[in-house]
C-alpha cells in the first residue's frame, strides 16, 4: 500500500483552537472527509489523534500535527537514497552518485543482430 505525504496545518489561526470535527480537519489538510474517515478506520490515523466524543469524531490538531510530522521521518528515513537537505556552505550536502536506469527497447520491437565471426 503506498502510502503519501501527511500534510501538517501550519495555519496559526487553524492552531487556536485544537479540537475540530472530521470535516474540519480534511478541509484544512486539503483532503475529504471520507478520505479522512478511511485513513481512521484501517488505523494508519492512530486513536488519540482522534476521539468519538458524544458521537462526533474530533480530531486533536497539536497531535495530528505531531503524528504527520513524524510519518515524515519515517519516511525520509526509510529510502535508501534519500539525504536530508544541506548547505554547501557548511559542508553538509551529500555528494553521492546518483542511480540511472538502464533504457530498455520498448516492447515488440526487433533486437538488433549480432554476428560472430568464427
């Protein structure tokens, strides 16, 4: 399952108060509301980011932001190639070769011949 980029609210009038319903949240983060509501339900959002208080989701914006700020981590730390970002200045940028795929003719198409001399 491929999993995408959490998006943190950095909205400082979104930030006062920190409880709001599920549709809210989605409007904030720039999703829907059933999106939302899936990522709750197969537990990739975990429960204590969210609450069923009086029969309403509510979604906790300090740990939501908490919780997608460290699925950025995780992510950034589980590919192989990927560097954090530096400065040439202080000496902190990655200087390692970078990977490139071997083109492949397209499907279908006819090999070239090769001929050996004996």
């Amino acid at each position: 399952m491929a999993t995408r980029k959490q998006t943190v609210i950095d909205d400082p009038a979104a930030l006062v108060v920190d409880k709001v319903l599920e549709k809210r949240l989605a409007e904030l983060i720039g999703t829907t509301p059933k999106a939302l509501e899936h990522k709750r339900l197969s537990g990739i959002i975990p429960y204590g980011v969210w609450l069923k208080e009086g029969g309403r989701i509510m979604y906790s914006l300090e740990r939501y932001n908490a919780w997608a700020e460290n699925q950025w981590i995780i992510q950034m730390e589980s590919r192989p190639g990927a560097t954090a970002s530096g400065s040439v200045l202080l000496g902190t940028v990655s200087v390692e070769a970078s990977q490139r795929r071997i083109s492949r003719p397209p499907r279908g198409s006819q090999r070239q011949v090769v001929s050996a001399l004996v």
